[in-house]
C-alpha cells in the first residue's frame, strides 16, 4: 500500500529513502527543504500531451527519476505545501508507471510538518543520476470512461467526487456521493484526521472497505490525495479515473445538477 508517514518516522529513516519536494523550485531554494531533498516540481509530471489524463508520458517520467537520482528500488517520501495532494499525485504517478507501492509514502502534515519540528536547508541536493525504467504494475487501480460508465449500474460500487461541494452542484456523474478530498485533512496540522474521524467520514457517505470505490474529480489530482487516504485504511477496492470529469464531459458521459 502507498502509506503516510510522520515527520518523526523520516527524521529516524532520512538516510535510507529518497525525499522528494513537489513544490516550486523557488520555494525549494528560497524557503528551504529537507536534507537530502531534491526538486521535482509539480508542473514537471503533469501534462496534457503525455499519457492518458494527465500522466507525463513513460519517457519523461523516466528523465526525472533518473535526474533525480532515484532507482526503481528506492523507498520514496514525498511532501509539499498543501496537505499532501500534490505530493499524493507525484506517488499516484509513481505507481502508475510500477514503482512498488510498498515503497511510496506521503509525508504526513507536509513541509510544516517538518518545518516545525526539524531543520530545514537552502543548500542544493547532491545526487548521482540513475536510469530510472517506467515499468507496468502487476495491478493497476486505474479504470477507463468504460468502466466506471458500467459501475454507475452497480449497487456494490461507490462512484466518489472529491471535489468542493460547490462544484459538486454544479454537475456530477450520476450516483455519485461527494467527499470533499479536504474533508479527511485536519486544517490546523495540515495532516490526516485522526482515524476514528475519518471512518466516520466515509461510512458517513456510503464508503466502507466492502465496497468497490471508483474515485474522481475534474483532472484526477484530488482523488490522487483520497487515494492514498484510502490505501493507507487498507482500502482493497478502490479504483482511480484518470480521465475524470475532463474526459467524461469530452466523450458526453451523464451529467447529473443539483
């Protein structure tokens, strides 16, 4: 499973993975970043021109791996500025293109998390370049506009938005049941609710771990974040639209207001 990590479990484990920093690089030279850290900016792994939705393409994730100094048996701790849902993307892709999942891991609470507890540096990361191999997972959670089409009939399935509910009202797929992806992160340490609070949450929205869970929002960066969530309560059946709603409003799948 793709797991979320303390600030305390990366201070004790800092020399034996490699920390990744989605931010922009400005404020990776400028605010400052964990030891060891390198810059893998956000924009640099979402593209419109790669593969399906918004993966980068095979090659160009392979260059950024590699440049990064990144194997494809490495543990990988990634963070960001925004409760983790850039960083939950960037370990999302990684999945994607078959880095073990076993190894993926979100820094729970993000930078500040670090930054309130732990040193923090301006000086550039050191690495030596890998070639980084894109690879096809055994399993994949991702599922085309076919399939979840499908699963709009199907009692045993959740189709989940997890976008604002404002968008939400505006137009959704029908069936679905809104989770705002934020309503699972505690504002105030920009980390996950504590466990009880976020069952609560999901049973309170018909998302139990019996069901099947087929995840969207609008560019499938959001559910990248309840994703993780998700695998990290030991979900077994969740499934992710890459698509999302750009892809459903583009092929005329059912739009539901209200």
């Amino acid at each position: 499973m793709v797991d979320v990590v303390s600030a305390t479990w990366l201070a004790d484990r800092l020399d034996d993975v490699r920390v990744v920093d989605v931010r922009d690089s400005w404020e990776f030279d400028g605010i400052g970043h964990l030891p060891s850290a390198v810059s893998i900016p956000f924009d640099e792994f979402r593209s419109a021109d790669g593969d399906t939705g918004m993966l980068p393409g095979r090659d160009v994730w392979s260059d950024l791996m590699s440049n990064a100094g990144i194997a494809a048996d490495d543990d990988v701790v990634a963070y960001d500025d925004t409760h983790g849902v850039f960083a939950a993307r960037f370990l999302v892709t990684a999945l994607l293109y078959g880095h073990d999942f076993e190894k993926l891991h979100l820094l729970d609470g993000d930078f500040s998390a670090w930054n309130r507890e732990h040193e923090t540096t301006t000086e550039a990361t050191e690495v030596a370049a890998t070639t980084y191999e894109p690879s096809d997972p055994e399993t994949t959670p991702l599922v085309d506009f076919e399939t979840v089409q499908a699963a709009l009939d199907e009692p045993e399935a959740v189709i989940v938005d997890t976008r604002e509910p404002e968008e939400f009202v505006e137009g959704h797929l029908p069936g679905a049941v809104n989770l705002d992806w934020r309503e699972l992160v505690d504002d105030e340490t920009r980390g996950l609710k504590p466990r009880e609070e976020i069952d609560a949450i999901l049973e309170g929205v018909g998302i139990t771990p019996d069901r099947r869970v087929v995840l969207y929002c609008n560019t499938a960066r959001r559910i990248s974040h309840t994703y993780v969530v998700l695998s990290h309560l030991d979900y077994d059946n969740v499934e992710f639209y890459e698509g999302s709603l750009t892809e459903w409003e583009a092929r005329d799948g059912a739009i539901i207001e209200g």
